[in-house]
C-alpha cells in the first residue's frame, strides 16, 4: 500500500510539475525576411532611415528571388529615394519589377524616379516604338510625368484595351480615371 501511494505521489509530482518541452527555434528564411521589412517599415515610420535600409537588405538576402522580395525592394528604393539618393532607388525599382511587374506602384516609383534624375525624355525615347505591354506601362506613365497627359491617357488607355486580361489592367484603369478626373 505504501509503495502505491508513493507511485501515486511521485506520478502527481511529475504531472503536476509544469515541465514544457523546450521550444526549438526553426529558421524559416520567408518568415524572417517579413519580421526584418516590417522592422524598417517601423524604423521608416520614426525617421531612422539608416536602420530602415538596414532591415530592408537583410530582408532581401533573407529571401532573394521571390514576389515578397518585390516589395522589399520596392521599400528600399522608396527610402533611397525619400533620403535623396534616387540613382539607388532606380536600380530597386527596376529589380522590384523584374521581379514581379504587375503591381502599378513599382511603375509609379520608377517614373517618379527616372523625374527626379532629369532622364524622362531619354526613356520616352527607349520606349516609345516598344510592343511590350510593360515598357508600354511605362511610356504612358513617363508622358503623363513630363506634362504630355492626354499623350499618356492614350497610351495608357490603348494598352487597357489591347490587354484586358493582365493583373495590371484594373489598377491602371483606376489611375486613368483620377488622372482624367483633373483634367
């Protein structure tokens, strides 16, 4: 009897003790690379710009060639560009839309961009006779820049109709109508 109770004591102390398997930290390259953008996304909310570009690296190392590393690039050349050094944004949003050409707010970066460096009329020139439909995006983006607005309503307008069925084509639809809004 007594070797009964103290079994059932001992097997008490054991369950009632607390004891946890120690957590195992997994490195999961993807889940780390949204903590460090969300990072620079709040260091770029308080204005420490170095620290925000930090995170923003580390989160492209952490996931390379990915639609996620997209936006990441896209943050980066948004704060380069921001802090005055638009060279070093050009080359993030233009491998923001290598990676992923179908969000309208790369296109916007890069023209803004290619404004801020004084080469819009050299890359209206590039693209001016181009059949891709996302140099096309970009031609009409670039007039509307340099004050030739009805020169990209049409441009722009022409490739909704063309390419209907391209992911881009409602938010290009949608940036029309607030550009003809003001006219």
């Amino acid at each position: 009897m007594k070797k009964i109770i103290c079994l059932l004591l001992f097997l008490t102390l054991i369950i009632c003790s607390g004891y946890k398997k120690p957590y195992k930290y997994t490195i999961d390259a993807g889940k780390d690379a949204f903590y460090h953008n969300n990072v620079g996304l709040n260091y770029l909310k308080d204005r420490i710009y170095y620290a925000a570009i930090q995170e923003f690296k580390i989160a492209i190392q952490l996931s390379p060639n990915s639609q996620a590393t997209a936006i990441f690039k896209n943050n980066l050349g948004e704060t380069y560009n921001f802090i005055g050094y638009p060279d070093m944004a050009r080359v993030c949003f233009e491998d923001a839309i290598k990676l992923y050409g179908l969000n309208f707010k790369y296109y916007q970066n890069l023209v803004e961009c290619y404004q801020t460096l004084g080469i819009t009329q050299s890359k209206i020139r590039e693209y001016k006779d181009s059949k891709n439909p996302y140099e096309r995006i970009q031609l009409g983006l670039l007039y509307i820049q340099s004050g030739e607005t009805r020169k990209g309503v049409n441009t722009l307008d022409e490739l909704c109709m063309e390419e209907p069925d391209l992911l881009i084509t409602p938010a290009i639809r949608q940036y029309l109508k607030e550009v003809t809004s003001k006219l």
